[in-house]
C-alpha cells in the first residue's frame, strides 16, 4: 500500500495533480476539504461537530478532523492500493496523528510529495482561477498573498518533519499539467 501526503501552497496544483496520480496509481484521493464538506453537508455527528466550531469562527481540532479522515481511510481501505492526503496534515500535531492512524490501519506514510511553485506564479494562477472559479478567495490578490504567507508560516515546517524521516520529495510545480505528472511519477515509482 502506497499513501502519500499530497503538499504545496495555494495554486500550486495539488488537485489536478491528485485526481491524475490516483487514476494512474489507483490510489483513493482524501480531501479534507471535501471530507468537511461531505460530512457538513449529510449532517453527520462529526459533521455537525465540526460546523459548531466553524460557526464560531475556531478552528477545528485535530481529533475531530483526525476522526473525519479515519472513518474515510475504513471506508476504502479493503480495496485500496494506497491513499493521497490532500490538504493534510497542516500541522506537526496533525502528521503524528497521521503517522499513528497509519500504523493502526497497519500501514504508514511513505512519502510527503511537495509540489513548489514561486509565490509570483501562484498569485497569478489564482488570479486566473478565480475567473471561473467563483471562489472569492481566488479572486482578491491580497487575500491571495496572505493564504500563501500563512502557508509558509504554519504549514511548510511540516517540511522538516517528513524530511527527518527521509520521507520528503520536492517537485517542481511550474511546467505543463504533464511535466509536472511526470515528475510525480518518478518519486511515485520509486516508492
């Protein structure tokens, strides 16, 4: 079983790459955005949890999160050849928690894959995507630069984590859907 952590900034690819990687590897892509919104939306318990403290404007904790993803990991993990974490983990509390979820599934993380891309290029592909997007996130360039700010503020150290366990791969994101692909690939066949 192949599971890799899925990582970069705002624009830097991840789920265009995530939807081809898991089609070529027959991996099961996990969004935590779309595990958010899945269980927000079918009023699940942790869903509910969950909009109790996004209504309050806190952030979600880990456990609750962490629980959100585990019940998606045993949902596929009879069939699945391995998973993408995409959006996750944010932080060294959440990649440990990963790392003991992993382990509990009797598997692990083989590799954090970063997809790194200039802070220019990433502004003006979420300029281009809020065109037809229609997220409003995507559309203001100074709310742009800050996601990416907060990006390397909170969520690049996560770097050092995976590369302490000689788990971290950085990849060029600039270039063509299918260069960056197949720069992918490479890391992905040697795991």
């Amino acid at each position: 079983m192949t599971n890799i952590v899925l990582f970069g900034p705002p624009g830097a690819g991840k789920g265009t790459q995530a939807d081809i990687i898991k089609d070529k590897y027959n991996l099961i892509h996990i969004s935590t955005g779309d595990v958010f919104r899945y269980n927000i939306k079918n009023e699940t318990d942790l869903g509910k949890k969950a909009k109790s403290y996004i209504d309050q404007g806190a952030l979600v904790p880990d456990e609750v999160t962490i629980d959100m993803l585990a019940k998606e990991v045993d949902k596929h993990l009879a069939d699945a050849n391995g998973f993408i974490f995409d959006g996750f983990p944010r932080t060294e509390a959440q990649a440990k928690a990963l790392d003991s979820l992993m382990q509990e599934k009797e598997t692990q993380v083989n590799a954090m894959i970063a997809l790194e891309v200039d802070d220019e290029v990433l502004v003006q592909r979420l300029l281009e995507r809020g065109k037809t997007s229609g997220r409003a996130d995507d559309a203001d360039e100074d709310v742009i630069r800050n996601r990416i700010k907060v990006y390397y503020n909170e969520t690049a150290i996560l770097k050092n984590y995976f590369q302490a366990q000689d788990k971290f791969y950085g990849i060029d994101g600039v270039g063509s859907v299918q260069e960056i692909t197949s720069r992918i690939s490479e890391v992905m066949n040697k795991l």
